[in-house]
C-alpha cells in the first residue's frame, strides 16, 4: 500500500509508545474515574489509558503516546475524530441553537432532506423519519412501529443479535445476560438462528443455510401449533456487528424479504453498525438490493454526537401523536453534523475506495490467517471486518482469552482494535473510513506480531 501524504487528517508518527501504559497522567484520572464512577465499566479493563485528544484515526493519550484507532469509539467515527467538515457544521450549529424539541431548525430540515435522498432502495421519496437519541431507542421505536402497524405481538430477531439495552428493546438483544440485569423478560421476542456459515450445522450445506433458516422461520411464522403468538415483524442486521461480524449468505436477505412480504410482516433491518457507509455501501442491505420497510440508523451518523434515527414507509405513518418520545430526539447539533456525515460518505468514490480498500485488508488478514493456526475465519465487507479467534483450525474452539491477549499486545504496542462476537473471540477492525494508508500498513503488522507472539505462547 502507498503512503498518502496530502489531506492528512490523522498524526504522521502512530503508534508511539514512550510510557508504560497507563502512563502516570492516565493513572491520575483513571484514579478518580475508579472512585466516582461505576465499576461495571467495561472498556477501561480493555483499553487502560486516559485521552487528550484524538485526530483523525489516531488518539493521544494524557502522557502523549499516540496510538492507531481501529475502535472508533465502537464504530461511531466513521470520518475519525475532529474531521473539518463536522467539525465546522458542529461550531456553526453551537453559534444558533443546541438544543430545540421538534420545531424545526434549518439544520434539521437540511438533515431530513439530506438523508432522505440517500434512503436505499424504494424508501427514497416514500419513507418517513422519526427522530431518536441512540441504537437502542431507534430500535425500540423501529418495533413498536413494526407491531402497531401489523397489529401482532411477536417479533422475530436472530441469535447474535444487538439491538441495545433498553427496557423493551433488550428483548431483541440475543445475550440473555443483558435481560437478566436489567430484569425484564423478553416479552414477545422469539429467535431464529442467523445464518452464520462458520458455526452453522455443518451437516447443512454453505448454499443451503438460507434456505434452512427461512424454513424455520415460515414455521414460526404459518404454524398454528408453533406455539409462537402471532409475527408482527422481523429485526434483522444484514451484517451482524456485536454477534461476530458475520456476513450472512447472499441469498438471506432477499429470501427474508420474500418472507416478510409473504406474510405481510414489517422487515426492520438496523443498519445502526453496518450503515453510514461501514461495508463500502451507504447502507449494508444496498449489496442486495433490499428496500426495508422500516430502517435504524445511529452510531456514525452523528459525528459522535448521540443521535439516531428510524426511516419508514409512509403508509406506516398512521400512527397517533406522540408515538415515541424523548426530550433530546433530534438535537440540532447531532443533525448538523449528520447531514454533514452524510455528505461525504454518499459519495461514491468515497465508498468506492472503502470497497477497493477492504477487499485489499480482506486478502492480508487472509494472509496472515493462512499463516496461522488461531485465525478460523476472516469475513467481511468494506471496512466491516472480522478475524475470528480459535484455540486451534481443526477444533473450531472459540479462542477467547487468545482474543483478550491479542487485544491487549495490540494495545501496549500502539493499536486499538476491539473484539466481540458469541464467544467475544473475534477481532474486529472498524477504523475510520478515511484513515490514512500508512496507518493500515502500521497496524496490520502490529496484528501480525500480536498473532503470531499470541501463538507461539501456546
Ligand atoms: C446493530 C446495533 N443496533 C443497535 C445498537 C444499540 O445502539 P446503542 O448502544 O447506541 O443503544 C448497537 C450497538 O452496538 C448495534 O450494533
């Protein structure tokens, strides 16, 4: 890969490592953040330090190490940090107004306008969009619009699944630990099996998956004794994020398409991880070619600042006022900076580069997958990319604490890159979309070190 020099957004020297982590600055607020704040925090164990301030795809931490972000802030700063264009919608937008419940501003009207032309498939020009605060809640309001409008109980999600932690929504969310501190049930929620080719049936043929969970779910569906309670919608993630990465079969997604159409059952699909242009797509599901009747859209939209939203079909908007509600849906600064995003990343030899570009980041953690007996798979699309960790090829164990240990040699060495996955065994790469070549380079024989050092301690 070629060094890019000009329009650099990110710093020229990543990684530099001049302290023990954390350093002594980084130890003083970690200090008190342990004293003042909850102990269920979870990415200060995985990523020990305190920031100053991050640039482009690179973070400098209080001590002035300089690490490469292949976090993002789990996915959410797709144009990296400080980027000058979202920069200066965020700093135009704080001059007028910060925050405004529903009466309109010039910046949501530019934002209602700017995503509506970018809407995949048949949405563009026939959807509605209804404004939130994060993942979850445009998810929790993406149901209850799928259930009013069907006027069924049950909703259909997928074991893997991440939809968020909120009180109704953590139904959909496939890891039952979630329900149980949170103590609710998953009311009304049933799951089908995510067609994941690495750890599906094995008896079931690669070009048969689809076919075999459709099946199961027209069963859930059509059944009368199937012991489900009527389908009033489907949630989906054309590529799942927290579950693993996994990049279904072509076929799924038309095929549920097909289904939900069959049945007259509203098909969700939360593109909150794979969208705003993550898979080399503005949205995951434009690969297939799907229009979904109700879309959930957050994380990257923003610029890092919280807002979401839910798209819909326009015959879906017959729904009484104040459906869903919260004070901050839709603050002025997260829609500044959103029409902002958008601008951008529609662009398609932006996307065009992110497409080009994964395919090529594909093929070297293939390479290095192939010279490697803990790497079992290595899947996905654009810079939507996973390295799954196994104890050993042939066995298929999932290799979570390798995982936990390739994480922590990646970020003593200057790189942070995240896992997640069922087993929390895979190593995801979800940097910037606009980071600099070199900095791959950088942080690709980084995890090349961390895999092989993993290894040979075995
Ligand atoms: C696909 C998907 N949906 C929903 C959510 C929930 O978003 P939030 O954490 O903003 O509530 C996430 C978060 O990771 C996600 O990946």
């Amino acid at each position: 890969m070629s060094v890019q020099t000009s329009n650099r957004l990110s710093m020229e020297n990543a990684p530099v490592i001049k302290t023990n982590l954390p350093g002594p600055k980084s130890k003083q607020l970690l200090e008190v953040q342990e004293k003042l704040e909850t102990s269920s925090r979870s990415y200060t164990t995985f990523f020990n330090f305190a920031i100053d301030y991050g640039k482009g795809s690179t973070i400098v931490d209080m001590d002035g190490n300089v690490f490469i972000d292949w976090f993002g802030g789990v996915s959410v700063m797709n144009l990296g940090h400080g980027h000058p264009a979202v920069m200066e919608a965020l700093k135009n937008q704080v001059d007028k107004i910060t925050h405004i419940t529903e009466v309109p501003t010039e910046a949501r009207i530019r934002y209602l306008k700017t995503l509506n032309s970018v809407l995949p498939g048949k949405m563009k020009d026939h959807s509605k969009v209804l404004m939130t605060v994060t993942g979850a809640d445009a998810c929790e309001a993406a149901v209850s619009l799928a259930r009013y409008n069907s006027k069924k109980p049950t909703i259909i999600a997928f074991s893997g699944s991440y939809h968020g932690i909120a009180g109704g929504i953590v139904g959909a969310t496939s890891n039952y630990h979630y329900r149980d501190y949170a103590g609710f049930p998953a009311q009304n929620y049933v799951y089908a099996p995510y067609p994941y080719p690495y750890r599906f049936n094995p008896k079931v043929a690669r070009e048969d998956i689809s076919k075999e969970v459709i099946s199961r779910i027209e069963e859930m569906i059509s059944d009368p004794y199937s012991g489900i309670p009527p389908v009033g919608g489907i949630i989906v993630e054309p590529i799942q994020g927290e579950g693993g990465y996994i990049v279904p079969p072509d076929d799924f997604l038309p095929m549920l398409r097909e289904t939900c159409d069959k049945y007259s059952i509203p098909l969700i699909v939360d593109e909150v991880q794979s969208g705003i242009g993550r898979t080399g797509k503005l949205w995951a599901s434009e690969y297939l070619g799907i229009t979904p009747d109700i879309m959930c859209i957050s994380k990257s939209i923003g610029g890092g600042v919280p807002i979401s939203s839910i798209a819909y079909r326009s015959d879906f908007d017959q729904i009484p006022k104040a459906f869903h509600l919260g004070t901050y849906r839709g603050n002025p600064l997260g829609m500044a900076a959103g029409a902002a995003v958008l601008d951008i990343v529609k662009d398609d030899v932006f996307l065009e580069r992110v497409r080009s570009k994964g395919r090529e980041l594909l093929k070297r953690f293939r390479e290095v997958a192939d010279n490697s007996n803990i790497i079992g798979d290595v899947r996905g699309k654009g810079y939507m990319l996973g390295n799954e960790i196994v104890t050993s090829k042939k066995g298929k164990s999932p290799g979570t604490e390798l995982a936990g240990k390739i994480r922590e040699n990646m970020f003593r060495k200057g790189v942070l890159m995240h896992t997640c996955g069922h087993y929390g065994n895979v190593m995801r790469f979800m940097a910037p979309l606009t980071i600099e070549d070199d900095l791959l380079d950088r942080g690709m024989s980084i995890f090349e070190d961390a895999i092989r050092e993993t290894e040979v301690g075995l």
